[in-house]
C-alpha cells in the first residue's frame, strides 16, 4: 500500500464515495451471511449497542445524508436512539438492504458537501470495522478500504486542525502527514501498522498492539472526543 505523505494538501472530493463502495461490496457479502443470533452480538467499541444497533445507526445515518436530513442535533445520542428505534421492527436482511443502498448513494451527496461530512463517511468505515470485531472476523479497521480511510483521515484532520502527526506507516512507502500543517508545533510522530493509527484516532482499543507514539498523547489524537 502507498499513501501518499502530502495526500492533506488537495481535498479530493470522490475519496469518502470510494471508500464507502470499497466498503459495501466487503461488508454486505459478509452480514448477509451470518444468522440472525449474530446481529444480537453485543459491539465493544459502542457499549449498550448490538451489531443490528450499530448497522441500523450506519443506515439510519447514510440515509439521512442521501435525503438532506441534517436538521440540528442529528447525530447526537438521543437522535441516534430514535434512529435505532424507528427501525425495531425491521428484519436484519431490511436493515442490511437500507446500509447497502446508502453505502452506494451517499458519496455522491458527501463530495458536493465541501468536506463537510468527509468525517461521516470515515465513521461508517470505522464502525464496520465494530461489526468485524464483534464478529470475530480477521482484519477489522484494515482489508482492502484502510488506504482509502488513512487518506481520509489525514484530510479530515487536517481540514479540522488538529495537532500535527507524521505516521510512518508498516504499509506504506512514505509517511502519512495528518493534522495541522501550518508547522505551528512541531509534529508527533507514530511509527507502526495503519489499522492501529486508525484504533488510536477513533477512540478504540489498542490492548496488545504495537506501536511508537512521541510527542502526543493518545487521547489528543481521538477525532470523535471522549
């Protein structure tokens, strides 16, 4: 994998599209498979959430972009519950079917957005890689969308200003610049895997994982707060 070190500098607006099909043709395939006790499974990263919960909130989510639903306070705990709610009496294979379709839309209404919702776009990715863990499936935060999302971040943090991090990355050739660019404070570096960095800036666990982080503190570096 090559992710390019200057990859902040130029928004590209069909990149949050890109990883949202990469991760639709992976994750649908896999949840249509499993059985229905599966969708009860409880999500670590998400507490008091199950596997459907998260699913139906990704949908929920993707489907309020598609149809211009952003009124105030979308997204916040209480709007994410009435989101899960409304979709209660729903069978799996309808929630999956609603993720599916927004997976496929969504990018298209998020690149004309001007990088206001790149960050929802790198959540869907982030919470898919929930659903993996809980289900115990090999690669979660990594498989064939982790180029698309590590670009991402770094736009997303860099749009948002955040504390400048170099990431020398084992997949890639060059490192990965996230953050603020203006050279204000030096950078932190991070040396080590790219499904890491991504644990590290998301907020979930990192237990047994190896890696070299200088000049930060993890906690700085969680894009969701918290």
């Amino acid at each position: 994998m090559t992710t390019p070190a200057d990859v902040y500098d130029v928004r590209d607006p069909e990149l949050p599209g890109r990883l949202l099909i990469v991760e639709r043709d992976a994750l649908v395939p896999l949840l249509r498979g499993r059985a229905d006790a599966d969708f009860a499974l409880p999500v670590a990263a998400c507490p008091d959430w199950t596997v459907r919960d998260v699913l139906a909130h990704c949908s929920a989510a993707l489907r309020r972009v598609v149809e211009n639903r952003l009124e105030e306070g979308v997204f916040s705990p209480e709007s994410n519950e009435r989101d899960i709610a409304e979709r209660a009496g729903w069978t799996n294979a309808r929630v999956v079917d609603e993720l599916e379709r927004g997976l496929a839309d969504a990018g298209a209404v998020i690149a004309k957005a001007g990088g206001a919702l790149d960050g929802l776009a790198l959540g869907e990715w982030v919470h898919a890689g929930d659903v993996r863990e809980a289900l115990g499936e090999p690669g979660a935060y990594a498989g064939a969308g982790l180029p698309y999302a590590l670009a991402l971040l770094a736009q997303v943090t860099s749009r948002r200003g955040l504390l400048p991090l170099h990431a020398d990355l084992d997949e890639a050739d060059e490192p990965l610049r996230l953050g603020d660019a203006s050279g204000e404070r030096p950078p932190a570096r991070y040396i080590g895997d790219g499904p890491t960095l991504v644990r590290l800036y998301t907020g979930r666990s990192v237990d047994g994982a190896a890696y070299e982080l200088a000049g930060a503190e993890a906690a700085e570096l969680n894009i969701f707060g918290g």
